[in-house]
C-alpha cells in the first residue's frame, strides 16, 4: 500500500465546506448521527462493528506535513485554512453502541458531537469503518446463528477486497461468533484463534493421496486431511486406511468436505467413519457455503460438525 496521511481519508468537498465553515464564522457544535433508514427484506437488524477503529482513528487524528504539503498542492484551500488544520485536534465527543450490538433500521448507531469543523472532516471515515465492519459482522451473525451451534472458521481472507478488508473481517467475523479464523494476521494483531485444514495443492504435489495424508499427519497429526480433491468417498476410505495403519497414533481430528453435495457426502462419509470405528472424527465442510446453505444443510440433519465460510 502506498504511504498516504490517514488524515486525507476524508472527501474533498468536507475540506471545501470546512474551509468555507472557516471563513463564515461557523464555529460550533454539530451532531452527526450515523443510522440505517431502510433494510433489505430479509435483514430485520444489523450487528455493529467498526467503533474501536474509529476511536483510534480520532484519538491520533492530525494533518502531517505530507498532508498539508498535497492539500496545498491542490490549489483549492487558502494558507491561513491549512495553518488552521495544522493544528486541528477532535475535541469531541463520540456516543455509540458497543461493538457486537443489534441495531434496527433508524436507531442511531454512533453520534458524533464536535465542533463542525472537526466533525465535518471525519465523517467519511467513520461512515467508512461502521459501514463495512458492520455489514461484514451481520452477515457473520447469519451464519452463525444458521450454524446453530456447530463451529464455524473463517476462510474469508483470499476473496475480501482488500488486505485492510481482510484485517478488519476476521475481527467483525470474531464480534459475531466466529470461532476462529485462517488469517495468521488477524491472529497476530487481534488475539484470534487461527485454525486450518489443507489444499488440494498438498495432495496433488503426491503421487498418492494416501501418502500425502500419511506425510501430513506425521507432522501435524491432530490435523483435517481434505478428502475430496480426486474421489471424496475413496478419500475417505484412505483415511481409514490411514487409521488402521497407525492404529493408536492416529489422531486425525476431522475429515474436509470442499465440493460435491454436501449432504449425501457428509452422510456417507459419517457412515463409513463409524463402521470403521472412527466415531470420534468430525466432518468439517466448506465450498461457497453462505447462511442459507448451511440452514439446509443443519436442517436436513448433516451430520457436519464444523463450517469453513470463505465466500
């Protein structure tokens, strides 16, 4: 990412109307009410997130000298308004929902109450973070609540936009339930839990996936083996093949599921793990799973024990 002032995270026309706020003499106090009017018909609430971000954000809000110097190469603002911003602190005050609370169309998730100038200048960067952190955690909460107790692991990292998008999900995703998230990252900068399973890339750089699971499970050997990048049924028959090999060092905590219909593989996946004495292996699932699969399939009775959600 290129080094930019966190202070320009603003709209141009804010600085234009800040200045202009400036000249007329418009000094004071402003309240800026973030809110939702309307939802979508199948949303009846929200999750919020996003407020420690923006709490930063204001705590450390400044114009450096890099941003006065482009600000004044814009030709747009005066020498005395950028001496003014040189200056410029948030003196107000912020009221706000805690983060993780449900919120309904017109209620007020964050105010802001500051002098205009100030509230002015950091409006889009609160509109920003509640936003995308708050869209980002309710369609977590929908998952989890379809999940209906069964785990649920964040896979979400290669598809959001964005490395910044990326950070700031498996946070929101964690406010909503989530159980743990496959972002190494986030697990540094926020205390998450990280978990993972493998790639088909693993298996297909083996000869045999019977040998690229008993490669694997020597070093990681509580691990998920991935049983369906060739036949996900003879996959699953390898890894009982596995477990009689090894006998009582067999330790493998879950068979992966990523294609095909879940439902009857995870039924016939269930069937051939017990016959074979493996009732203590789960099944995890994932593959383009969203809320309203995973409700069909924890309705249809899949016996799925954990969901990997990366779409």
């Amino acid at each position: 990412m290129p080094p930019f002032s966190p202070a320009l995270l603003t709209d141009l026309y804010a600085l234009t109307m800040a200045q202009a706020y400036v000249e007329e003499g418009l000094s004071g106090d402003a309240v800026f009410s973030l809110f939702v009017r309307r939802f979508p018909a199948r949303r009846n609430y929200l999750l919020t997130c996003g407020l420690d971000d923006v709490l930063t954000f204001l705590e450390t809000w400044r114009f450096d000298e890099a941003a006065l110097r482009y600000l004044e190469s814009l030709d747009q603002l005066s020498d005395r308004f950028l001496e003014r911003l040189r200056e410029l602190r948030f003196t107000g005050d912020v009221f706000a929902v805690p983060e993780g609370t449900p919120v309904f169309a017109n209620e007020p998730i964050l105010e802001v109450v500051a002098p205009i100038v100030e509230a002015q200048l950091v409006e889009t960067f609160v509109m920003n973070q509640i936003h995308l952190q708050t869209v980002l955690a309710s369609k977590a909460a929908r998952i989890v609540e379809a999940a209906q107790g069964r785990q649920v692991v964040d896979f979400g990292l290669r598809r959001m936009h964005g490395t910044d998008a990326g950070l700031k999900a498996a946070r929101a995703f964690y406010i909503a339930g989530v159980d743990a998230t496959s972002n190494v990252a986030a697990g540094q900068a926020y205390g998450l839990r990280v978990a993972g399973t493998m790639g088909h890339s693993y298996i297909q750089a083996h000869e045999e996936e019977y040998e690229a699971f008993r490669a694997f499970v020597r070093r990681y050997p509580e691990t998920v083996l991935l049983v369906d990048t060739y036949d996900t049924l003879a996959g699953v028959q390898n890894v009982i093949d596995l477990a009689n090999t090894l006998g009582s060092e067999f330790r493998v905590s879950a068979v992966r599921l990523d294609s095909g219909d879940l439902l009857d593989l995870s039924i016939r996946t269930r069937r051939m793990l017990n016959e074979a004495g493996l009732e203590r292996v789960g099944i995890f699932a994932s593959s383009g799973l969203d809320e309203d699969s995973i409700a069909r399939l924890v309705d249809a009775g899949a016996p799925i024990n954990c969901f990997g959600v990366g779409s």
